[in-house]
C-alpha cells in the first residue's frame, strides 16, 4: 500500500503569504492565504518592499494558523516546499528562508517549486491531471501553450512575443482608470459592455506564438485620441472589446493545437484562469473538440500555497531535493526549467 506524504507548501513569491499542507499532491488539509493587496491599492501596484516586509511580519502566524487548521505540526510532515521562482526578489527569500528554516530543525527535505509550475498543478487538487494534456498559462508574467506528456515532460508549443495576458489587462485597467488588481476589474467592467470598438486582432498566421501589445497600444490610443477630442469614452464597451479581442487570441491558439495534435484533455492555470469570460469561451471550443477541459477552483487560480504543495509532489516521488544553497530567481526561464526536470 502507498504511504500518504504530506507537503508543508509555502508562497510567498508576490503579495500573498501562504502555506498550506497538501496530502498526496492532491488533497489540502488546510491552507491560509494573508493578502496583502488592500496595502498595495492604495500605491497602484505591489510594492517591493512594502511586500517583503509584510510576509517578514506575518510568515509565523500563517505557519501556526495553518498548522492549527490541520491539528498537525511540522514534526509530522514529510517535506518543506518553497517557491522559489518567479517573483519579486525580496518576497521569495522571506519563503525561502523560513523553508530551510523548517526543513534543517525537523531534518525534512526542502523541494524547490515554480510558482508557474504551481499554478499548473493547481489542476491536480480535486482533479486528476490525465496526460498527454494541453495547458494554458495565463498569468501576469506568462503567456504559454506547452504539451504535457507527464510531470517531468513538457513541450513548449508556443508563447507571447511581447507581453503576457496578465500584463496586458493590469495596463488596459490602469488606462480606463480602474483600481489594482486590475484583471479581475476589467472582467467586472466588461460584463457590463458590449463589443463595439473595432480593436485590431494579433498574428493572423497558423503558429502558436501569441502577441498582445499592439491590442494593448490600441487600447491606449483610443483612450488618448477621444480624451484629446473631448469625447466620451465608452468604457464598459472598451472592456468588454478589449477582453473578446484578448480571448480570442487565446482560443484560436488552443484550437489550432487541438486540430493539430488532436489532444482530449486540456488545463488553465495562471491568475487570468480566475476570468469567467476565458473559462466559458475556453469550454466551449473544447466541447466543439470533445475535449476534457478542466479549471482549478477559484481560490486555487490566484496565488496559493496548495498550488504549490500539489507541484512539490511529483517532485518529491522523484527525489528532486533542493540543497541550502538554494536561492531566489526573479526570472523564469520555462525552457531551463523543463531541462531540470528530465535531468535523472
Ligand atoms: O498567475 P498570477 O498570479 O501572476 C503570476 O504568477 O505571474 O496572476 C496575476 C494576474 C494579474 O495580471 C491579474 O490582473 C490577473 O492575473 N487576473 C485576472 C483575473 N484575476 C486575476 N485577469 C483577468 N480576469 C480575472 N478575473
Ligand atoms: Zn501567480
């Protein structure tokens, strides 16, 4: 009989310090997740240092208030995981150093996560990952299609030439005046609009290469060129223009792949997969396709640690034990990464 492994997970690679303990890869037993973003509203943005200090301030209570949850202590887990990469510099050592921490007083194994590889595993909570599967990153610093044929085996299919999806909607936000975070305020705003404004759409050709700033400097443009004539702009519409150009720039990657390789199961991950506009459209070219098509729950889209305690796992049936020289990236190199995993 397999034995059960539990993963003490903890994220702190932007502004939210989480942990959780995660059974098997698949199963939260508890989590907690301290937003910082009411602090980093009021600046328009997360602000460094303002986010280092603050998971400093609170990284223990949320280790004892998750440990609570569980009714469990540290003593009883089998490994530590950490994000480790991507993200801000200052906020990933906070992580990091509470993980080594943790792993070298109970003698446990410290994992080293990705944070885009968490938001991928996202998917296995609740739900089993069946492989050769298609995922979509959508998050604020990525925009990928990459094949799955296992945990450890992972093709890029294409990416963004310039900007990522998250990027592009915290810019278009920040031009129709709307508050940080400004993903989820622009879908908001949409709901509320029509698709009225003539936006220009990306690459026409057949590749899997995405590319969203020409959509973004129209946008931009718009907004200047009706200020500076003294016209109204229409600002529902323009969300709701912006997000159907910007989905479907999404969809007719995903259904090139699915005519292409005729792939049945397909995935979400990234904080742009908590989009209810992307998760309907995303639906229902997978059902056209007869494609199992899978989101992770919404608490799990944006940032978390059980995200990360589910990508820990496979690594940790593999042995892939990071040292205590272990350090922050800000980076994330997706190809370098996939290069790790298929080192024996
Ligand atoms: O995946 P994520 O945590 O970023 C990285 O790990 O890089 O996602 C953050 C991004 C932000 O750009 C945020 O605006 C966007 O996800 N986002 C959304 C929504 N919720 C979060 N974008 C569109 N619609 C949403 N509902
Ligand atoms: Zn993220």
């Amino acid at each position: 009989m397999k034995r059960d492994v539990v993963i003490l997970a903890i994220e702190t690679s932007c502004d939210e310090t989480s942990m959780a303990l995660v059974k098997n890869g698949n199963e939260v037993l508890a989590m907690t997740v301290l937003s910082q973003m009411d602090t980093h509203a009021d600046f328009g943005g997360v602000v460094p240092e303002i986010a280092s200090r603050m998971h400093t301030e609170n990284i223990t209570m949320v280790l004892s208030e998750t440990l609570a949850k569980a009714n469990m202590d540290v003593s009883q887990v089998d490994a530590i995981a950490v994000t480790y990469s991507p993200g801000l510099l200052g906020s990933l050592l906070v992580g990091i150093e509470c993980a080594k921490v943790l792993s070298m007083v109970y003698d446990k194994p410290l994992i080293a996560v990705n944070h885009t590889m968490g938001h991928i595993f996202a998917n296995q909570i609740e739900n089993e990952m069946v492989y050769p599967l298609l995922a979509l990153i959508v998050s604020g610093g990525h925009t990928d299609l990459v094949m799955m044929k296992s945990p450890y085996d992972i093709d890029i299919l294409g990416s963004t030439v310039d900007d990522s999806i998250g990027e592009v909607y915290d810019k278009v936000a920040r031009v129709l005046g709307l508050k940080y975070p400004g993903g989820p305020n622009v879908e908001k705003l949409a709901r509320e609009g029509t698709f009225s404004y003539n936006l220009p759409k990306a690459m026409k050709e057949p590749n899997y290469q995405f590319s969203f700033s020409g959509l973004k400097s129209a946008v931009i443009n718009l907004v200047h060129n009706e200020e500076q004539r003294g016209h109204e702009v229409r600002l529902a519409d323009l969300a709701n223009s912006f997000q159907t150009v910007a989905v479907d720039e999404l969809l007719r990657k995903v259904e090139l792949a699915f005519q292409n390789t005729g792939v049945k199961e397909m995935i979400l991950a990234g904080g742009v997969s908590a989009n209810r506009y992307l998760r309907e459209k995303m639906e229902e070219l997978a059902n056209k396709y007869q494609v199992h098509f899978h989101v992770p729950a919404f608490q799990y889209c944006t940032d978390n640690a059980a995200m990360i305690g589910a990508a820990a796992y496979p690594l940790y049936l593999k042995k892939k034990f990071a040292s205590y020289d272990l350090n922050a990236q800000s980076n994330f190199d997706i190809k370098a990464y996939i290069e790790t995993l298929k080192e024996p």
